[in-house]
C-alpha cells in the first residue's frame, strides 16, 4: 500500500473526523477547516466555473458513494494516454482564476503538499498549478489508466464544487450585512399621481449574496412570467395578518414570446437529464447547494440531499464532459425540460379542433357565419400542424345539428348530416367527421366555401348550443382539444337551454349580482366533464341581444379556455369584421399547450391556500387545463404554517404540458425571496401591480359568490384603507387622525389603481350597464395578464395635437409614444385631439374646436361638421401628422400581450352623448353621475384609515 506524507503550510494541521472517515484540515488561527471557506462559481467574466481555493485532497480518504462516466465512453472521447485536450469551456475556461478568493476581501487558504515517498520531484513540479476544473484527467485531460475513474469524484471534492457558506457566515472577518429596501413616505392629498410610474419595474427580491449556486443575471425571472405581491417573504404569519398585505403569486406562464419586444426565448434543456428532489418533487434550480464535492446536491425547498445523475455533468450531443455551471437550469429561473416518457400517460395527442358554429338566422343576418368561414379558411395554413397530425371538425346548430363528412382525395367533396334529435345527441357516422387537416384540405376547403351559403335562406330561429356541445365532446373527448363555439343567440333548445333574464329593473339595485352568476348548472357540470376528457372549449359571442355570458363563460372558466364577445356586431362594419376575423386568426394559429397540468411548490412551512382563473382543481394543489393558452393569468393565495427561519425561501411552479407539436414538456419558473421580520420592509417591497391583479380577482369571486356588487366595490376600498392604516400607524408612526394619507412611495399608484378597479364597468354602480358587458369584464379581469390588466384598469390618455416632434415616429426602439397623460378632463382642450385607450377598445376624441387643418390631415374632411363618430379606420394620407397619428395608433394595438384588437371610436366633443359618456368614464380621477372623483376617494380612504 502507498504511503502518502502530507506537508502542511505553517498554520493548518490535520485532524481526523469520524463523521467523514477521513481528515480534515484546520487553520491554527481561525479555526475554520477547509470546508468553510466560501467557495462560489462565479458567472461571468473570466468563466463559468468555480472561483475557488482548492482544499487539501482528504490523505487517500474517499468519499463512500463515487460518481463516474462509462470507462468505454471516456476512453473514446480521450483515448487511453492520450495527450491532454483544452477542457469545454462553454466559451470561457473554466478554473482560470482558481488561486483568486470567490468573494472580496476573502482570505486565499494555502495549499497543502501531497508528497508519495519516491516520486516527491515529479509530484511537486504537478503541485505547482492546480488542474483546471474541466482539465483535470478524466475532465479533458489525459486519461490515464493508472488512475481509476471513480477519482473524478475525489476531483469534484478537492474543488468544493458548489460548497457555499451560511447566510451571515464570516468571509474574511466580515459579517454580510442584510439588504433593506428604503422606506420613502409619501402624502396623496394633493398630490397628482406619476403615472409614468406604472410602467415601472416591481421592487427587487433583495437576495442574499450566496443565495445562488452561479451568479447569473437570469435567476430571478421576468415579472411578466412570474411576480409575487411582496418582494420579501415575512418570516410569520402574524406577522402577514399584522400588515393586512396580501400574499399571492400572480403568474403568466406561458405567456407569449414577442422578439420585437426584446423578449429572451425560454431555454430548452434537451438531453432528458432531470434531477429532481427525492422527497418534495422540486426540479433542480439555481437555488441548490451542491455537496460531497458535488456529488450530491441539496434541495433549497426541503433541504434533502439529492445524488446528481450520472450524465448531469456530461454533453450528449457532443459526447464529451460538459460544463455544469453552464448548464441552463443552474443559470435560468425560467426553462423547459423535454420530458422523457415516464411523464407521459398516453403518446402525445394531436391538436384538435372541433368548431360548432350557429347558423340561426341572427348569425347568418349579421354576417358572422360567411367572416367565420373565412377566418378559418384564411388560417388553414396557421393553425399548428407542423407533424400533420392535427385534426379538425365542423358542427353547425340552429334547432337541429348539423355534421359534415369530410372525406380524403383531391377532389371530395364535404356532404351534411342532419340529426332532429336534441335530447339523446348521437353521431351519424362513425368516420370522415372527424379528419385529419392536411388528409381532408380539398374537402375542408370546399364545405368552408359555401357554408354561408347552405343556410342563407334559412329563417330558422333557434338555438341548441348545449346538445351541439355534447356532440362535439362525444366526437372529440377520446383524444382531447378544443372546441371553438361561435353563437350569435341565447340558447333557447335542446340541453342546457337559456332563458331571457336580463331585467332591466334589476340594474343598479342589491339583485344585480344575480345577473353575473350562472343561471344553469349544465354548463358548469359539463365543462367539468370536458376538464377531464382533456377538452377546452372557447366562446365567442356575437348577440346583439342578450346572450347571458354569466352562464356561458363557465364554460371556458373551468376548461382553461376563453370568452370573447363582439356587441351589436355586424360584418358588413368592416371594422367590426376585420376586428373578429383579426382576433379569430391570432387564436386558432397561437402554439397552444395541450393535456396541461400546473402545480406550484414552495420552501416548507409555504402553501397555496385558494386559486384564481381559468382551470380546473384536480387535487388540493393541482391545476388542470386541457388546453394551456397563451397570455392567460392566474393568480395563487400563499399562507404560512410555520415560521420561516431561513435567509430566503423558493417557490416553484411547475406546468407539464404537451406542445402542439407533439413534444412533452415541462417549464419551469423558480422565484426565491427572501425573508423578513419587519413590517416595514413588507411594505418597502410591496408590488402594487400583483396587489391590483389579486384584489381585481378577490373582487370578481365576491361576486360570483352571491354577493352584491357594492360588496365587491367595498372589499377593493376596504382592504385599501387596512393596508394603509397599518402602514400609518406601525411604520410611518403618525398615529390617530392625520390630514395626510401617507403611503410608501412603491405602493403611491395603488389607490390609483383601486380607484380605477371599483369604477370599472365590471364593478362600478350604475343602471345603463348591460350585465352581458360586466360579466364580460369580469372574464378579462380575471384572466389578463398583468402587462394588459393595469392598461384595462387604468386607461392610457394621450395628447396628439401637441406632442412631443419624435412621437410617432421610429426609433431603434420602434414607434416612440407620447408621453401619457393623468386620467382627468382637466387635460382635454376645445381645439384639441388626444387618444383614450384601455387596450379594449380606443377612443379618438376631436374637440369642437379643432382647427380645419388638423381634420383635414387626419380624417382627410374639410371641416369638424363634416366628421362622423363611431366606429372608424383611419384614412392613411400623405401628410407626416397622418402617419404619425396612425403609428400611435398601430403601435397601441401591438402593445398588449394577447390576441385583441381594440377598436377605434372617434368621439366627437359635442355630439353623440352615450358615446362620450363611455369615452369620459374612462377618465377615473373626475366625477361622473354617482362615481366619485379620485381626490374624493382619497378622502374616503383618509377618513377610514382615521377611523372616522
């Protein structure tokens, strides 16, 4: 047996630990051993890998569990006493700052000497420079067969791969102090709101400096995938109930990926290689501790100790040993997992579309029917089905049902079926109805041709969408997907029909909420039916008489789908025609996830205590959306059942889902957050856009839970004024009644906010307001997401005739806007033109006393008197005004994330008095008929916080 001799440097000596089975190196000074030294990868410049200083190899000690490679697989890559080949180094080597400290001011612990009697000259000379992680023999140095493999892992250790130190551990004699978000106090009376300032970023999650494995700029994700209501989780639940703040994830996962917008493409990890934690599930992340040399990897959620797989460290692709600090989940807070088959229940399902069209003589009158047709024959190529496994189908309803066989060939032909029976829905043929979308083009094609035409002559009135509904389950629940109903009537037949309840009696009084919930339970029942058949269903509705969306967005509500609704729609309006086909388009070619699952995990003594939007809950924790869409938002409640003791705490969200093209798939989105034991950094981290999402969707439940709309009105107002009492009393410190209404600055837009969500049309009191229109709002707000909700909340107001010479026109940042304007007439001016939008809808208010100038380089008309209001398209003219006006215009609707296209109204000052009422509505800080202004909101805030 080999003798090893250990040369100490002056100061260290050797102890043996009976924990580890081996020696341990002790500085006589500090007495810190070499595990305490902070060693962290550093991210950036100079390399990936480890900054660190090595400690001394435990004399001839191993660890009892070894990971190592394939000896045939290293012998191919390197060859048997092969020349050394440069590591993989990922663009920049790794270990080449190994002899520098991974932290400032950080003490460099001395290298021991490792000396075998008779080969001291050869082994000193190797000492001198410590191999680089990624150079080492095995790591793409000279595989020598006089060293076995299984000392990578001794190698692993000797470089304290992603050993950290505690939070406040010493580094150097130096305590890391905590990091405080400033408190700033600001009074709102008097004060105009900075609206600028909701478009700013939320408070930042101030992390503790080794709270992450690599120091990356991409672990704390992008606040349109995930944020949380505060920055800062509070280490108690009293704590929490003290500070009346609310605690929930607000969350976008599959939003949409816009390059234009600069946003950065999800990252993909592809080589099917998961390590995830044995006991709580939770995917490994940036937030891990790597030990034993990083062998073994440490949960930040549970803390159990987890071995790294095999081939975590290898690349498949290239077949060579791969750079771990480069791998994409260790750096990304959001990525994608290809998943492997054992996260799949069946072979991945094609997409599906089952469209069940109305073809009633309302829906054929208004034109929707032949703008359907075309819609969907001018997306054929669009809609995913890039494996041509996508299949399609077509039902049309009026008082019976209509299905079409769609046979293959180049020259079929589509032929009707009709079936009378309502009540036991059957299919009439058990083929060609449901086909394959590349198979059966020529006959799609044909039957979309002239299926306007079928029925043109029809005066059929009627409408059996519930048993349409059920056969479209039956002929597409084996497989799944999505069933696209368009109904321009209430369902008056068959199963689950409607009837007429939209009392105008019952309009501003307590009975009003009874309107905005479902009158039939069918279409609950069903839709659950369908969540577990894996179908979705999407309604879009284009009654100009009541349609009773209460009762039919259930539907989507509960199958992860959504609700669209077009009033008073009529095609031959082009703008009504090109707004549907526009947003019709977008959803049938959007990359839809299929069979998808959420579910969220959180550092222990965190859990989810209530869900909010479009799904169904499978289990206590388990979100269920058959179909995942894009720029869908969902809102999760957290509670605390135990103190927190740590630094920081990690939540997780974890959405299976399978592509439309055919691929399994698991995203991930980790968010860590540190904790916090004082009520006033809970309200210095507050985001109030989450708190805006949450409260607009506390709102909306109160309703559909039986509760008047001055109930929901008051919940917004009421946990507003408890908020800021709190935070008068415990932080500000400006107990009993005050004249000023002090907020903390992040949270200065907040009252704003809820002053624009109790006068929005969902919530705000008032007898005009159809309850097709407020259920309608109670849809959006509860399913936009966070870059859509706040415009929809709090509209955009924009000056055109005086803005600024660049607004409207291109930058390198694309169209520049005019700078926005506080929501108040006071901004509007007799001669004026300005731009009102809520990302819904547009509104281009023209003063009376606008100069002939301006509307004839605008509308191309020679005076005001000659202008129309209501719906319109702008003329493009060849004046600069012109285009500018229409880049402004253009660029609004590119804004949002999601498929709508809002439309554009011109309002004239003096005429049409319903149209200018709804356009001033959105201005929220003035007075109109029973709605307050926003400084008499602020009183009312003020006066509750006093207790008066």
């Amino acid at each position: 047996m080999n003798v090893q001799e250990v040369y100490l440097p002056q100061g260290w000596e050797a102890r043996w630990d009976t924990g580890s089975n081996q020696y341990v190196y002790y500085n006589t000074e500090t007495g810190q051993s070499q595990w305490d030294v902070p060693t962290r990868p550093v991210y950036g410049s100079g390399g990936g890998g480890p900054t660190t200083a090595s400690p001394p190899p435990a004399g001839g000690h191993q660890p009892s569990k070894r990971r190592q490679y394939p000896t045939a697989q290293m012998q191919q890559v390197y060859g048997s006493g092969a020349a050394q080949q440069p590591a993989y180094d990922g663009g920049a080597a790794y270990g080449q700052q190994q002899a520098q400290a991974a932290y400032p001011g950080q003490a460099q612990m001395p290298q021991p000497q490792f000396i075998t009697p008779g080969m001291e000259g050869q082994q000193q000379q190797q000492q001198q420079q410590p191999p680089a992680y990624g150079q080492q023999p095995g790591y793409g140095g000279a595989y020598d067969q006089k060293q076995p493999v299984d000392q990578m892992a001794n190698q692993f250790q000797n470089l304290q791969v992603g050993q950290q130190p505690a939070y406040g551990a010493q580094q150097g004699g130096f305590v890391e102090p905590k990091q405080q978000h400033p408190v700033h106090t600001v009074n709102l009376i008097g004060m105009q709101p900075d609206v600028r300032g909701l478009d700013a970023a939320p408070p930042l999650a101030l992390l503790p400096s080794n709270a992450a494995v690599v120091q990356s700029p991409h672990i704390i994700p992008d606040p349109s995938y995930q944020r949380c209501t505060l920055a800062a989780m509070p280490a108690t639940q009293s704590l929490l109930n003290k500070s009346k703040l609310p605690l929930a994830l607000v969350m976008a996962p599959y939003r949409s990926f816009r390059e234009s917008d600069g946003d950065d493409p999800v990252q993909v990890v592809t080589d099917s290689v998961i390590a995830r934690c044995r006991r709580c599930r939770v995917y490994i992340n940036p937030f891990v501790t790597f030990t034993e040399g990083g062998n073994r990897w440490k949960c930040c959620m549970c803390g159990l100790s987890n071995e790294v797989p095999q081939l975590f460290d290898w690349d498949s692709v290239e077949n060579k040993p791969a750079d771990r600090w480069a791998r994409k989940e260790l750096n990304h807070s959001v990525v994608e997992f290809v998943a492997p088959t054992e996260y799949m229940v069946r072979p991945p399902q094609p997409p599906v579309y089952c469209f069940v069209i109305d073809v009633s003589q309302p829906a054929i009158q208004s034109g929707m029917v032949a703008t359907a047709a075309r819609a969907i024959l001018e997306s054929l190529d669009n809609i995913p089905n890039q494996d041509q496994r996508t299949k399609i189908a077509f039902i049309a309803v009026s008082t019976t049902l209509h299905f079409f066989s769609l046979p293959t060939g180049a020259d079929a032909e589509a032929s009707m079926l009709v079936v009378s029976d309502l009540s036991d829905v059957f299919l009439p043929k058990p083929v060609d109805l449901l086909v394959n979308l590349s198979e059966s083009r020529p006959a799609i094609e044909n039957l979309l041709g002239k299926l306007s035409d079928m029925f043109q002559e029809s005066h059929v009135v009627g409408n059996a969408l519930g048993s349409a509904l059920q056969a479209a389950h039956e002929l597409i629940g084996k497989i799944g997907g999505k069933i696209v109903c368009l109904s321009a009537s209430l369902p008056t037949l068959g199963t689950g029909a409607l009837k007429p309840r939209d009392d105008p009696k019952l309009l501003g009084t307590s009975k009003e909420g009874s309107l905005l919930q479902a009158a039939n339970s069918f279409y609950k029942t069903f839709a659950i039916e369908c969540s577990k058949s894996q179908v979705s269903v999407d309604m879009f509705l284009f009654s100009s008489a009541y349609t009773d969306v209460a009762t039919l967005s259930c539907l989507p509500r509960y199958t992860a789908g959504e609700t669209y609704l077009y009033p008073g729609f009529n095609a031959s309006r082009s703008e009504d025609a090109i707004k549907f086909a526009t947003e019709f388009g977008k959803v049938l070619a959007s990359p839809i996830g299929l069979e998808a699952v959420i579910r969220v995990r959180a550092s222990r003594g965190i859990r989810m205590s209530a869900f909010h939007g479009n799904f169904f809950i499978r289990s206590t924790d388990l979100l269920a959306l058959p179909v995942l869409p894009q720029d869908q938002n969902y809102v999760i409640e957290l509670q605390l059942e135990e103190d927190l003791k740590q630094p920081f705490v990690v939540l997780q969200t974890a959405i299976l889902h399978t592509t439309c093209y055919g691929e399994r798939r698991i995203r991930v989105i980790t968010q860590a957050l540190p904790t916090t034991d004082t009520i006033a950094q809970l309200y210095a981290s507050a985001d109030q856009i989450a708190i805006t999402s949450f409260l607009a969707n506390k709102a909306v439940e109160k309703i559909q839970s039986n509760s008047t709309l001055d109930d929901a009105r008051n919940l917004v107002t009421n946990r507003l004024g408890e908020m800021l009492s709190v935070y008068k009393n415990q932080v500000a410190g400006s107990a009993g009644a005050s004249a000023q209404l002090a907020v903390p600055a992040n949270l200065a837009l907040l009252p704003l906010l809820c002053c624009g969500l109790v006068k929005h049309v969902g919530l705000r009191e008032g007898a005009t307001i159809p309850p097709d229109l407020r259920a309608y709002a109670h849809d959006l707000l509860t399913t936009l997401p966070t870059q859509s909700l706040v415009p929809y909340i709090h509209a955009r107001f924009y000056s055109l005739h005086n803005m600024p010479a660049e607004a409207g026109t291109i930058s390198e940042e694309g169209v520049v806007m005019p700078p926005a304007l506080n929501l108040t007439s006071e901004r509007l001016e007799r001669h004026g033109l300005f731009l009102i939008e809520d990302g819904q809808n547009m509104f281009l208010w023209v003063g009376q006393e606008a100069v002939p100038r301006l509307i004839q380089d605008v509308f191309d008309l020679p005076s005001y008197a000659e202008l129309q209001g209501g719906k319109a398209t702008l003329p493009t003219l060849d004046n600069t005004f012109n285009q500018r006006v229409n880049a402004i215009v253009a660029k609004t609707r590119e804004l949002r994330r999601g498929v709508y296209r809002p439309t554009l109204y011109i309002v004239k000052s003096d005429a049409e008095p319903a149209l200018r009422s709804w356009a001033l509505s959105l201005l929220i800080e003035d007075r109109m008929d029973h709605m307050s202004s926003y400084a008499q909101y602020l009183t009312r805030v003020k006066s509750k916080i006093n207790g008066s």
